[in-house]
C-alpha cells in the first residue's frame, strides 16, 4: 500500500504516532537466504526486482540476502532509484488519496500494532515518493501483486532487512 509522505506533516504524524499500540517484533528462526547475485550495485544497496518479486540486499560483490516481497499491482508499479528517509517501527498509517478513493471506508488514521495496519511491524520510507517498504500483516500477500507501490514483506523478514541498513540506503526498484 502507498505510504502517504507527500508531506513532512504526514511524517511527522507517522513518527508521533509509531509508538501507539507497539508490537513486539519477533526474530524469525529461518536463516536469511544468500544468494549469488550479479549486477554492478555496490555493496549495501537494496535491489527490488519486481518482475521476480524479490528485494535482494547486496552484502558483497556477488552476493545478497534475499527476501520474498508483494509489489505493485497493474497500474500502481514504478521503478527507479532512491534512498530511504526513514525508519519507523509499529508505524500508525494514514492511507494515501488514492487508497481511500478506492476504499472510501477506510479510516483516516490506523494506529501501529493493529492488525488491520497494513505496514506490519515496521516501515521504511522512500524518499521522493509516497512508498515505504514494510511488514504485513497479511503474509499470504507475499510473493504477488498487490500493494498501491509499496514493497511489502513479511514481518520476520523486514525486522531482519531493518536491522541491516541505514537511513540513506540506495534503493534500485526495476521490472
């Protein structure tokens, strides 16, 4: 689903309100999955392939962790490249304009640790945009075309991702 950022006030909503309802993010047991992984990104960088529906983290020249994501569904997917702006765990979400054209009843304000809260147990923001990549609380989701532009993962797996990269990470979404 679309973050909704296109404004520091929105931010800034984000932030005063992650603490609300807090859930506890849980480590997995399963083991992060590295893999071989060719093309020319610097270690660090976050490459989501959207047509693979993975987000690879570069760890070395040739190598990455990767995770299974839900991406854009038709009409909603994008590429290019950013970086994140931010990092919240237990976020509250205020869905986008688009989401609530779509889904009128929807409230204005989720708060974090909801489980109708679509960004799960953390999120981190794009810059440039209104996307994040985030938790769910639906894990089904994982693996399709799904969200409004956001990258979605599994709770356990963006707990591990948030652990391993900085504010300012490149971000390289492509088809």
């Amino acid at each position: 689903m679309s973050f909704g950022f296109r404004s520091a006030k929105l931010a800034w909503a984000l932030v005063a309100l992650s603490g609300v309802a807090a859930v506890s993010i849980q480590r997995a047991e399963a083991k992060p999955d590295f893999v071989a992984f060719h093309g020319d990104f610097s270690p660090g960088t976050i490459v989501v392939k959207t047509g693979e529906r993975r987000l690879y983290l570069v760890v070395e020249p040739g190598h990455a962790v990767r995770y299974p994501v839900g991406v854009g569904k038709a009409g909603k997917q994008w590429a290019g490249i950013t970086k994140i702006d931010g990092k919240y765990r237990n976020p509250a979400w205020a869905p986008p304009a688009d989401v609530k054209h779509d889904v009128p009843s929807i409230p204005d304000v989720i708060p974090g640790g909801s489980p109708a809260n679509p960004m799960g147990v953390a999120a981190m923001t794009l810059a440039g945009g209104e996307y994040a990549i985030h938790g769910t609380n639906r894990p089904k989701s994982i693996g399709g075309f799904v969200s409004y532009g956001c990258i979605r993962m599994l709770n356990q797996d963006i707990t591990d991702l948030y652990d391993r990269v900085p504010v300012g990470t490149t971000v390289v979404v492509a088809h």
